[in-house]
C-alpha cells in the first residue's frame, strides 16, 4: 500500500481535461433535441 506521507503524482489536469471532452458531446446531444422538442410544442398546441 501507498504511504498517505508520500507525495501524489496524479495528473489532475489531464483528468479535468479527459472529463471536460467527455462531457461536451453529451452536452451537445442534450440540448439539440430539446431545441426541437420546444420548437414543436406550439405546433401540437392546436385544437383539431
């Protein structure tokens, strides 16, 4: 086991930048379809 005394040599902003490009796309095919989805709202609203 590690020694907690010793000094860490985790790469922090490679982690941060890994989790950063991850996150985009789903950020991105998060808030597409929803444009659409209230771009259709007012369509479906009328009464038929």
């Amino acid at each position: 086991m590690r020694d907690p005394r010793e000094g860490s040599n985790t790469d922090y902003g490679a982690i941060v930048g890994g989790t950063a490009l991850s996150t985009v796309p789903m950020v991105i095919l998060f808030l597409l379809p929803r444009r659409q989805f209230i771009a259709g709202l007012p369509a479906g609203a009328t009464k038929g």
